[in-house]
C-alpha cells in the first residue's frame, strides 16, 4: 500500500470536485486541519468518531472498499492496526514472528506481494 492517508484525502477531495477551501466550507472543516493532513504534516485522527467524521464528508459509503482503505491507511498513518485487525489478533499473534523474520531477510518484489494478498483473499473465500 504505497498510497498515504493524506493522498486518499486529496484524491477523494479532488475527485468530488472540491477545492480545499469549498471543502472546508462546505463541510465544517478548517482549511489548515485538512491541508495539514493531506500534506503529511499532521498524523490521521486516532479517535474512531473523526475517521467516521471525514470519512462521510469524504462521502465514502461505510463498508466499501474506499472505507477500508480510508480506515487501514489511518492505521498505517498512526503506526497501528485497523481495528478489525486487533479483533482477530490473537489468531494472528502466532504467524506473525515468522512473518517479520521473512521480510527481514528476503525483500519482497511488488509480484510477491502481490501473490500474497492473492492468497490471503484465496484462503478467506
């Protein structure tokens, strides 16, 4: 996931046919708050209520792809878990040292990660 959680704000924001400023405006933001986000100045809200907040001036539709990506790239932002991560974190826990010792040692070509999120969504249908 190259994309950052301000360039989802950006992109979403652009592609809604929003200037920074109209955005703002329109839904009750401060310009300055958002621009520091889009730029990467400032991490994405740790509180599940502000994500919820932007997330629907963003008009994401709760449950769709683009609200996932909007909830894990906030997680990434702030160095943690999506939610419905920790929820499943003790099933994980276990696979996880061999894990990080694989991506220590092997660097991994866009191709492998690509198969391997292949075969995560094989192994969940």
């Amino acid at each position: 996931m190259d994309q950052k959680f301000g360039d989802f704000i950006r992109e979403r924001r652009i592609g809604l046919n929003y200037t920074l400023r109209n955005f703002c405006k329109a839904k009750g933001y401060d310009t300055a708050y958002i621009s520091r986000l889009e730029n990467g100045f400032m991490n994405p809200p740790t509180s599940e209520e502000k994500l919820k907040g932007l997330a629907t001036a963003l008009e994401l539709r709760e449950g769709s792809s683009e609200w996932v990506t909007f909830f894990d790239l906030a997680a990434v932002g702030n160095q943690t878990f999506p939610e419905d991560i920790k929820n499943k974190f003790s099933e994980i826990a276990p696979i996880l040292p061999a894990f990080y010792r694989t991506l220590r040692t092997k660097k991994m070509s866009e191709k492998d990660i690509k198969n391997l999120i292949a075969l995560f969504k094989e192994s969940n249908k």
